[in-house]
C-alpha cells in the first residue's frame, strides 16, 4: 500500500511515526504544513518539518513534542545579554538545524531539498517534503491585531480571541514536486489528526491540493485531532469555538466534507458516527489516543486495514 500523510506537528508527528514503523520508505511519503515558518535570530526555522524530523529521528522532547530531547539554551541566554527579545525558545541543537537551513536556501536550495539533507543527516529514510517550496506564513486577525502566527501561538499563548486565519502567500505558492508527484501515484491519502485550522488548513489552501484530492484515485482517510469535544492539546477546541465551528470531531468532519471517504474517529465521540455518516463520510470508531509508541503502530495499523477494505 503506498501512501501520502499529511501532518502538522505533533499530532501529526505522532500517527506518521507509526506508519513510519509499519511502511517501508517507498511506501510513505510524508507532506507537512510551513505556514507556522518563521525567522527568528536571523534563522529560518520549520517547527511542524523539525517536530516530525525529530520524532521520526527518535530525538523528539517527550514533554514539549517540539525540540530536542534533553536540549540546553546556553546560546539563547546570551543572546539574551546581547539584548535580544528571546521569547522563542531556540535550543542550542535545534539551532544548528536553524542555522544549515538558513545557509542553504541562502545558497539558493529549495526547502525540499534542504528538508531531504536534514532528515538524512538525522538517519530518518522516509522521504518527508513540505507543502510548498514557496513563502507561506499563517497570521491570526484577532481582537488584539493581526499577529503573526508564532507571536499568537508562543508569545500570546494562543489567548487573544481569532476572528480569522490568513496563509499569506498561498495564493501564489505551487504544490512541493514531491507532494504533487505523491497525489498522482498514490493509493492512499492520510489525514493526520492534526489541528485542522491551523495545520491540515494551509496544505489544503495551496492552489490545485484540494482539485488534486477531489481527483485523488485512491482511498482518502482522516484521524480526529478532537477527542470527546477537546483537544488534547493545543487550540483546536478554541479555535473551532471562536470561528463559530462545532467543537467536536463533527466540526473536523465537515472541513473534509467532499475530500474525505473514511472518517476515524474516538471511541468517546461514538454517538456522533451518524452525523459523520451524513456529511457523506464512512465512521470508523476506534481508540485514537496515542501515547505510546505502540499506540502509534497500533493506530497506524487500523489506517492501513481500513484503506484496504474501503480499497
Ligand atoms: P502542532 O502543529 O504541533 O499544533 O500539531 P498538529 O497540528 O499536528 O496536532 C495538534 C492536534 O493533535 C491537537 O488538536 C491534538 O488534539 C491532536 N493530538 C495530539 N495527540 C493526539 C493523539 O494522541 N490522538 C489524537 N486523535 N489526536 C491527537
Ligand atoms: N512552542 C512554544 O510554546 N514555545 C517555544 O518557545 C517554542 C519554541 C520552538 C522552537 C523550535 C520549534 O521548532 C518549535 C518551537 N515551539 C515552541 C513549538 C511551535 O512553535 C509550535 O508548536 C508550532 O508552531 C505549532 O504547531
Ligand atoms: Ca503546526
């Protein structure tokens, strides 16, 4: 079975770890969202890319989801002395990172092909690519101002109220090669229970992904982010609220109305698989929470089973 997935961050980063345990590397292709990119110290950072690039490397922060397991923040200190504002936390590993990224789409590479030497160098064999080789950045219009999206998320904690969300540029971004190759030769489209927003919402708005997903050949599958009405972290739930969308894995469902065949959802929100039903998609109910590892294989292996029956 050959798959695409599409992920955010840590949600995302999750699911696509157990396929990466189940699935060879010609079997998988993994896409992930760059509106949350942005350059801080003079570094291009990728949060979403490096969340899964560390999960999949097994160098992930357990507690965070984001950064470096057992990471230190000498470097930001002192960039601190030196009077900079350092409210994003860049570790001193996940600097350098950072800092190979920069010098190389300075030197004129493409975010794939920095993204493909990073994961390598990292020892991770799937092939990973962002949505777009193109300048993408989510802003948040809120009560307080438009902000841009990691200003909202890290230094506002996700606290001022959303009036909208803006993926500057995705007007005139094209498709990464890897991820318009992925939605022509693939069987099976795999939407991670990422939050739907603020991560599945920008790879969907890059021109041609939802025409190429209408037109997708194969089985198309979604995993809830929400479980039992909440996130489990982060601000799905809030934002679905402030937008005025139903806060329950329903609200999710109805945002891959017509791109999406087999609904996964929890076993806390069976009482809501006839509604999935009537929004034209399949419900599945299993357990979605995925602590451990094998959690992660055990989630992966249900996707995979019911591509194959709905196949
Ligand atoms: P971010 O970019 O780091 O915010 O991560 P994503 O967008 O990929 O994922 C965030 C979403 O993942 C949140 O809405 C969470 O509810 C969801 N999530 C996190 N862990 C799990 C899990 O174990 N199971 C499910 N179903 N959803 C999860
Ligand atoms: N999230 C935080 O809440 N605080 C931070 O200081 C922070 C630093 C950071 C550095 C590198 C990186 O790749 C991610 C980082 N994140 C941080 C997480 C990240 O900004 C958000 O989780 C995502 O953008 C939302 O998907
Ligand atoms: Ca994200």
């Amino acid at each position: 079975m050959s798959v695409l997935a599409l992920a955010g961050g840590v949600g995302g980063a999750k699911l696509c770890l157990g396929l990466a345990r189940v699935l060879s590397p010609d079997d998988l292709q993994i896409v992930v969202n760059t509106g949350d990119d942005e350059e801080f110290y003079g570094l291009h950072v990728s949060p979403d890319l490096d969340t899964v690039m560390y999960t999949l490397a097994g160098l992930a922060n357990p507690y965070t989801g984001w950064g470096i397991t057992g990471e230190t923040f000498a470097t930001l200190e002192h960039l601190g002395k030196l009077g900079e504002d350092t409210w994003f936390g860049l570790g001193d590993r996940d600097m350098a990172t950072h800092i190979v990224r920069t010098n190389m789409l300075r030197q004129g590479k493409s975010l794939s092909e920095v993204t493909s030497r990073l994961y390598r160098s990292l020892g991770v064999e799937h092939p990973v690519a962002p949505m777009t080789d193109d300048r993408v950045r989510t802003k948040a219009v809120t009560n307080i101002g438009t902000l841009e999206f990691q200003t909202y998320f890290v230094k506002h904690r996700c606290e001022p109220v959303v009036r909208d969300l803006v993926f500057d540029g995705s007007g005139s971004a094209s498709m990464s090669e890897a991820f318009s190759k992925a939605l022509s030769d693939r069987s099976v489209l795999v939407y991670c229970p990422s939050n739907p927003l603020l991560s599945m919402a920008p790879i969907l708005a890059v021109p041609g992904v939802e025409s190429a997903i209408k037109s997708f050949s194969g089985v198309t599958i979604a995993v809830s982010p929400i479980v039992g009405g909440k996130a489990l972290r982060g601000p799905a739930a809030k934002l679905l609220e402030e937008l005025g969308e139903d806060v329950s894995c329903v609200g999710v469902a109805r945002r891959y109305s017509g791109i999406c065949d087999v609904f996964i959802l929890d076993d806390l929100d069976r009482h809501h698989a006839d509604e999935i039903r009537s929004l034209g998609m399949v419900p599945v109910v299993v357990d979605t929470i995925m602590n451990t590892e094998q959690d992660k294989i055990d989630l992966a292996r249900i996707v995979l089973e019911v591509a194959g029956v709905a196949h």
